[in-house]
C-alpha cells in the first residue's frame, strides 16, 4: 500500500472517529471508553497490516461489537460456526477471525456474488470492483486462519439452501448481502433455519437510504417484515445505535 493511500485512510478514519466520538459522549461514559478503545485499535490494525481495503464501512458500524459479544458470554476458544452473508472485500470477516474465533475447529462460511448491482455505482458511490474476489481472498490470509474459511460464491438463496439441506447450524449469522427488500428477507428466513437456539443473528443497513423514498429497495422493509413474522422467536438485543439490528433466537 502506498504512502499517500495509508494517509487518506487514516484522515478518513480520524473524521469518522471525531463524529463517533461526539456521538459516544451523549451515551454512557463507560460505553464511550470501551469504544473510543475499540475505534483506535481497529484504526490502527487497518492502517499497519497488510490488508487491501477499499471501503471501510464495516469500521464504521462495529464500535460496539466487542461489548456486545462480551455481554452475550462468547467465547472465542470454543468451536464456533459462523455464516457471513455478503462478505465484499472481507473486512468484517477479518475482524471475525480475528476477534471471534479462536479454535481450530472453528468455521467461517462466506456468501457473496462478488459482484455490486450496477444501480447502486452512482454518484459517490463508485466502486473498485476489478480483483475483487482476489482482495478478499488477500485479506483473509492477512490474519493466518484462511483455512477456517469456506467461500461460496453465487446467489445467497441457493447456497442458503444447500447448507439447510446439508443440516448445518451456525452460533452467529451476520446478513449484509443484497439490499433489495425480498432478498433480504429470504436471507433471513433461510439463516433462521441455520441458526442455533441462542445464536445471534445480525442485520447490517437497517437504515440504509440509498434509494431514498424506494423502500422496497431497501432492507429495512425485508428485516421488519422478517421480525414481525417471526416475533415469537426473537428477542431484540439493544445496542448504542440503530444503523443494525440484533436478533436472538430464542
């Protein structure tokens, strides 16, 4: 990575850390101290390690991850399952592996097309699409436990189902694939069905606005839809923000 990229990195990290920050001090003083901590590693390691990022809105978004794995009791030294629908350049399932797993028993499973819609490349929103497949792949071997992680590359509902006809069971779901309402919810339908009592399931985007008064091609429509349903089945966990929503099944 060249000089010049680190530095426009780390300046747009530091203005997304001073908006966190006045954020953190509207909330609990021992929340802000744990993510303002959190913040500053996780800036630091996408600075120094070798990864290939292009886009860092999963550092965005994570802050309060730590906290909330802790409070749910996850130990990382168990084995663990862990299914990460729409991984992109693999950011977030860096900082899994990294933080989440510790067992060599453990897996990763990775969904995505390695593709981004074409209506969604506009404006600000240009993507570098050209290797991407090869920069999560790199960025996976960065943190040494590439061999924890199963890759499958195509549309999420059909692998979806071959892992429920396979019978296998995650302890944590992370849902950040298609953002079109109906996907979403047949993301977490078919997820739901993978995932264990008292496993976790994460939603990302709930108030993503990128089509503005469309909303059906949006996930908040899919993920509301999803929990309405299955309302008997859910507790909601509560988090510092509202940009995800936490799910347990009961």
């Amino acid at each position: 990575m060249s000089k010049q990229s680190r530095i426009f990195k780390l300046c747009k990290l530091k203005f997304f850390k001073s908006i966190l920050e006045r954020l953190l001090s509207l909330i609990n003083p021992s929340w802000r101290k744990q993510m303002t901590q959190n913040l500053n590693t996780q800036s630091n390691n996408l600075i120094t390690q070798d990864y290939q990022f292009t886009q860092t809105w999963f550092l965005n978004v994570c802050q309060y991850w730590p906290e909330l794995f802790s409070r749910l009791g996850w130990n990382s030294k168990e084995p663990k399952m862990i299914l990460e629908i729409g991984c992109f350049e693999g950011q977030a399932t860096c900082w899994m592996l990294e933080n989440l797993i510790d067992n060599e028993n453990s897996q990763i499973f990775c969904l995505d097309i390695f593709e981004v819609p074409e209506e969604e490349q506009t404006g600000q929103y240009k993507y570098d699409l050209k290797d991407l497949f090869q920069r999560f792949i790199h960025n996976v071997s960065v943190t040494g436990k590439e061999d924890l992680v199963q890759v499958l590359v195509g549309d999420s509902k059909y692998n979806l189902s071959q892992l429920v006809s396979h019978e296998l069971s995650f302890d944590f779901i992370y849902v950040d694939g298609s953002h079109d309402a109906k996907d979403v919810l047949a993301d977490a339908i078919l997820g739901w069905m993978l995932l264990k009592k008292g496993g976790l399931m994460i939603f990302d985007d709930y108030l993503w606005e990128f089509f503005e008064q469309d909303i059906v091609s949006a996930p908040k429509m899919g993920i509301d839809s999803f929990i309405n349903c299955y309302s008997r089945e859910i507790r909601i966990i509560r988090t510092p923000q509202n940009y995800q929503v936490c799910l347990l099944k009961k």
